[in-house]
C-alpha cells in the first residue's frame, strides 16, 4: 500500500473536488429557495391583482415541488459531506488507497441523509412557513 501524506497535492486536488461538489448542491439548494419564493410571490400577487382568491391554491403547487428538489439536493450535500469526512480520516490515518484518490462516491446510507434532510431546520423552517403564509393570505383575500 502506498503511504500518502496530507500535503500531496494528489490528495489536496481530491479534497478541492470535493469541496466545490459541496459548495455547488448548497448553492443550488439556496437557488430552490429563491425561485419557490419568486415564483410563489408572483402567484399570489398575481390572483390578488385579479382579485380571485379561489385561484390561491395555485400558489402553494410549487412548494413541495421546490421543497422535494431542496431535499434531493440537501441530502446530496450531507452525503459529500460525509463522503469528504471519510476520505479526510483515511488521509490522516494513513490507510489511504490509491483507488481512493480516483472514487468519488456515497456511502450506503445516502437515503439516510435525505430523510434527515426533509426534518432539517433548511426545509421545514423554510417551506412550512412559507405553505403557513400563503394559506393566511387565502384567509385575509376577500
């Protein structure tokens, strides 16, 4: 087995690859925020405007689509995350392979971070509240 030492830039080059999968499943996580408010704020002013309340319903179809793909992705990040941890500790050990270097996956418990994920203060903090605005505006809409 060959021995690695943290500095090589072999194992820096993985752990940067790594970090940027990261950094782009949290930006597209924030970008599912902002366009489920966009699109919701545009609906709801939209049926205020036209002054049809029974319309409002349309508002809240794309909050659990946004908040499924929020998850998806939020899991992605928490499986990278985990996957990143793993290949730290094995760098630090010296039980580094070099089929570790070239292997880019998650662990067998994946699904676990997704169903972790949907009770996460990112999603239910985020979209709960926002499902709980639209319906008060169902009721204060004449």
């Amino acid at each position: 087995m060959n021995t690695f030492s943290p500095s090589d830039t072999a194992i820096q080059a993985h752990l940067t690859m790594l970090q940027s999968i990261i950094q782009r499943m949290a930006g597209n996580s924030a970008s599912c925020k902002t366009w489920c408010v966009t699109i919701v704020s545009a609906i709801v002013v939209a049926v205020a405007d036209k002054g049809n309340p029974q319309l409002l319903w349309i508002a809240a179809l794309p909050i659990p689509v946004f908040a499924a793909l929020d998850i998806y992705y939020l899991g992605l990040e928490k499986g990278f995350r985990d996957c990143y941890n793993r290949f730290v500790t094995k760098a630090t050990s010296g039980s580094l392979a070099p089929d570790d270097l070239y292997c880019i996956s998650l662990s067998k418990h994946a699904g676990s971070f997704r169903l972790e994920s949907i009770l996460s203060y990112s999603i239910l903090g985020f979209y709960l509240p926002l499902a709980v605005l639209v319906g008060l505006v169902r009721v204060v809409l004449p």
